[in-house]
C-alpha cells in the first residue's frame, strides 16, 4: 500500500485534499474512488473535494481534475480555484501572478493579489436554460411549490448548475430542509447546487448552500457569483457585492445587465493552508 504526500486547504471552510499529479499516479486508484476515500471524514483525510494538480495540458498554463466528495466530476469550483491557485503558485509550479487553468466549464485565470487573497475571472455566467442546463422556458423567477411552500427558482450556470432563492429569512434552515430535494429535482437533468438568499441591502447579502455532490458547505464560490449575477438581473443588487456566507465573505463583482450580460464575473476571496500530511492508500 503506497503512502501519498497531500495537501489540506480551504476557501472560507470548503476544505480540499490537493495532490500532485505524480502522487496520484502514485495512488494507482481511478480518481472518482481515491476521491470517494480522501474525502471521507471518518475514514480518511475528509474534505469537500479532491483537487489533482494537473500539468498535462496545451490548452491553457496548467489544468486541474477536480472531484466532490462523493465521487462525481465537478466542471468548476470558485473556492477551490483560489485555493488550487494558491497552491500551484507557492509551489512555483507556476511562475506568474496571473495564469490559465483548463477546468472542465472552460478556460479560467486567477490572479494572486497578495500571500492568501486571490481573485479569480469566473468568466461570462450562462443564462440559457437548455445550457444551464435546466428543463424551463425561462431562467428567472420560475414558480416552484414544495410542500406547499413556494419559491421562485433563478437557474444560472456558472459552468455548473445554480438554481438561486431569494427568501426573506431562514436561509440556513431552508438550505437543510430542500437543498437535497431541489439539488435532485427532475427539472435538473445533472442536478444542481441550491443557494437560499436573504438581501441586506443593495451591496450586501448571506446565502447559505447547498452544494451538488457534498451537501451543506461553508462557502461556495460558484454559487456566490451565481447569486449576484441572478440578483443583478433581477434589480435587487448593485455591481459589487460583498457576500457573506457561513466561513466568512466572498467579494463578487459583474458589470452585467438584463440588457447586456456578456461580461465576466470576478470572484475575490481568501486560500488558506490547513495542514499537511501523508496518508495510506
């Protein structure tokens, strides 16, 4: 049985377990199960994701293979992109601020902005149902009753699902409550994170999440640009938006519009080590 050298970092308390790609090769194990056995708290390291750094790539300056913690493929994570950033850097596997990272929603480029701050261009959000991808004619205020308790659903993919609530109060007890069940509902043909919103003010909001593939989190990077591009729309928010979730606060910007949504999201936030460590496969 090899032992492998990893990595523990968080982005506001999403945790992930980070490997070199020649650790992984090390582990000799598909990435979906070593996945499934890091990420698990009482057996293992335990974490929100697995993230495997991945230099096998001519697409952009380096790549990654990112995993949540049951096992399923995510396509994009904002809290480990900051982290990933941080890490891929430190190491000086990267030798510049700002790069390119190939993920599986596309092309994306962080900048470090200072030793645990880092900002991330989460490229142009997706509003088109069928590319969401979301079974509805529209993307806002879709009408949704569950458990005679209606919602008004907002879809937008940040390259992976978001289906956005606006609530008055009692966020983190909604997300506990119908996270999993919306997360699962058929209108989601590959499911999707949930986010539940109060609004503070036009600068300001908390959401609390439910994420696809890991369940309730403490932050949610994605799922906070998804929010403000959806409030934005909306005309609830204004351009930048300070977003506080249950590990601390995201800053996210979009100079977007009803009228002219092609610009990109920029997601700015904290990465911050954990630990590091050995572990037997």
């Amino acid at each position: 049985m090899p032992n492998i050298k990893f990595t523990k970092m968080n982005g506001l308390g999403n945790d992930f377990v980070i490997l070199d790609y020649d650790e992984y090769k090390k582990a000799n194990i598909p990435a979906d199960k070593l996945a499934l056995k890091l990420c698990n708290r009482n057996f293992s390291i335990g974490a929100d994701g697995l993230i495997i750094v991945n230099p096998n790539t001519d697409k952009a300056d380096i790549s990654w293979i990112f995993y949540n913690s049951d096992g399923s493929i995510a396509q994009m994570c904002g809290n480990g992109m900051r982290c990933f950033s941080r890490y891929v850097y430190d190491k000086k596997i990267i030798n510049k601020k700002e790069f390119s990272v190939e993920t599986k929603a596309g092309i994306i480029v962080p900048k470090i902005i200072s030793e645990n701050e880092v900002c991330v261009n989460m490229g142009i959000p997706i509003l088109e149902p069928n590319k969401i991808p979301c079974k509805t004619k529209t993307n806002l205020n879709i009408p949704y009753t569950l458990n005679n308790k209606d919602f008004l659903l907002n879809t937008v993919s940040m390259g992976n699902p978001h289906c956005v609530i606006f609530v008055e109060k009692d966020s983190k007890e909604l997300a506990y409550k119908y996270g999993s069940i919306i997360e699962n509902d058929k209108l989601f043909p590959e499911k999707t994170n949930v986010e539940f919103v109060e609004i503070l003010s036009k600068d300001e909001v908390i959401i609390n999440v439910w994420e696809r593939g890991c369940g309730i989190t403490s932050a949610c990077g994605t799922g906070a640009c998804a929010t403000v591009v959806a409030g934005i729309l909306n005309d609830y928010l204004n351009n930048s938006i300070k977003v506080n979730l249950p590990g601390g606060t995201l800053k996210i910007e979009w100079n977007g519009s009803s009228t002219d949504i092609k610009h990109s999201v920029f997601m700015t936030g904290r990465a911050d080590y954990s630990f590091f460590g050995e572990t037997v496969i």
